[in-house]
C-alpha cells in the first residue's frame, strides 16, 4: 500500500489529468454544453461497457484483436531487429535497402491489404502480414540507428582486447543498440495497434475495430465509444508494459532517463 501510495503521489498528473477530462466530459453532457445524443456521459457509457462485457461480446472481440497484434507484432520484431541488425552491421545491405524503405514506408499499412492478399491466404494471415508491415519498418529504422550509434571508440577498444566476430556482437554491439532497439518496438507495439484497429474496420467482422463500425453503423452511440475507451486502455497496458520490461532488462537506461 505504501508503494502504491508513493507510486500515485509521483504520478499524480499522470493519473489526474484523465480525470479531469472526464469529469468535464460529464459536466458538459449533463448540462447540455455537450448534445448527448453524440457525446453521452462517461457514466452512460461505463454502463454499456459493463453491458458488453458481460454478455462476452467484448471479450470475443477483444481477444481476436489481441491475437493478431501478438502475431503482428512478434513477425515485425523478428524480422525488424534482424534486419535493422544486419543494416546497421553491413553498409552494403544498408545502401541497398535504404532506397526501398524510404520509398515504401511512408504507404499507409492498411493499403497493403489488396496487395497482400494476392501474396498469401486471405482471412487471418493477411490482417496479421498488413498489421506488421509499419511496425516492421519502425522496429527496423530504430535498430539500425542503434547500431550505428555506438561509439567506435568502443568497438575499437573491445577489438584491441580480443573481442571479434560473435563475441564482439553479443559483449558490445548488441548490448549497445538494445535502448534502441526497445524504443523501436514500444513504437511497433503502438502502431501494431493502430493498423490492426483499421484493418478491422474494413475487412474482418470480429475485433475491436469491427466493434466500433458496427455500433457507428447501427448508431448504439454509447457501444462506440466504450469501444473507444477499450482501444485506448490496451494501448495503454501494452505501451507501459514493455516499458516496464525495458525497465526490468535495461535499468540504466531508466536511471538515465529519469535524472
């Protein structure tokens, strides 16, 4: 209790501020300032959320979501940090594939769709390809920068001291693009998120980006924005969860920040 206690007391505007908006939220609702009918009150809608729950129709959505961010993200950290990797090790990949990036990276993941699903099965392994593809790019661009980073002054040192080859990679350049590499993936994890919300939207009927549609389609308001409130809250757990586990695995790069 304690620890929590000083926890919130550090984090006081953290968790203040999105009290703050919801109780203007319900002010504004309740004195008219808001048409409820388009912005019901936060009290209204924790109702409804509690409804969807309750008759699992969160949960089946909820879990579908949570399933193709897990694929998506774990194919985009594999291959980003693998490839970013070897980009940031070899100048040759690197002024190969820089071209490439640049050019298709900054196409909105979810116009990958049709193009994907010419490439392998439709249905779950497209959504799962597609979700990946932004997030494999930023966990790419992250950790090639991480490599390249690292003081050569370093790697010249651990060089003069017999570190070469395999060695040289796990004692010095891995370790040194690591904080890298995990800003990289909170930023995939992130985006992992968003694509897949999109996706949802328009090609599959369960997730919470199919959720959302159907309650605007329909107009259950109240279901929208619980929906909305959900979407928001994984991001959140799946944001400073790995936050936390890059706090866990690299303490001195939270000591750092923290100062």
């Amino acid at each position: 209790m304690r620890r929590f206690g000083r926890w919130l007391a550090e984090h006081s505007i953290a968790v203040g501020s999105p009290l703050v908006l919801l109780g203007a939220w319900e002010w504004a609702s309740a004195t008219g300032l808001l048409r409820e009918a388009f912005f019901p009150r936060p009290s209204t809608i924790a109702v409804h959320l509690r409804q969807l729950g309750a008759d699992g129709t969160l949960w089946g959505h909820l879990g579908a979501t949570l399933v193709r961010i897990g694929w998506a993200f774990a194919l985009a950290a594999v291959l980003g940090v693998g490839i970013g990797l070897a980009m940031g090790l070899w100048r040759g990949l690197r002024e190969g594939l820089d071209p490439v990036f640049a050019v298709i990276y900054p196409i909105p993941s979810i116009l990958f769709l049709p193009l994907v699903g010419f490439l392998v099965p439709p249905g779950e392994i497209a959504v799962v390809v597609t979700t990946a593809v932004t997030s494999f790019f930023l966990i790419a661009f992250t950790t090639t920068h991480g490599v390249r980073q690292i003081d050569r002054v370093v790697v010249e040192a651990a060089t003069h001291y017999g570190a070469r080859g395999w060695r040289l990679f796990t004692a010095v350049l891995l370790p040194g693009s690591l904080p890298s590499i995990f800003t990289g993936l909170r930023l995939g994890l992130g985006f992992a998120l968003i694509v897949v919300v999109a996706v949802e939207i328009v090609s599959t009927s369960r997730g919470l980006g199919a959720l959302l549609w159907l309650s605007w389609q329909i107009l259950k308001v109240e279901d929208m924005y619980a929906t909305f409130f959900v979407i928001a809250l994984v991001g959140a757990v799946l944001y400073h969860g790995l936050a936390a586990l890059q706090a866990r695995l690299l303490p001195w790069v939270q000591d750092v920040a923290d100062r």
